[in-house]
C-alpha cells in the first residue's frame, strides 16, 4: 500500500534528522 510506504519513509526520515 503507498500510505504505509509513505509511513514508513516518513519514520526514516525522522530517524534519520534524529540520528544527523
């Protein structure tokens, strides 16, 4: 599904700013 894929791009990104 393209919503959980957004999702799970979305808690990537996140972590990514959060570990950068």
């Amino acid at each position: 599904m393209p919503l959980a894929d957004s999702m799970r791009e979305y808690l990537r990104s996140l972590c990514n700013i959060h570990l950068f």
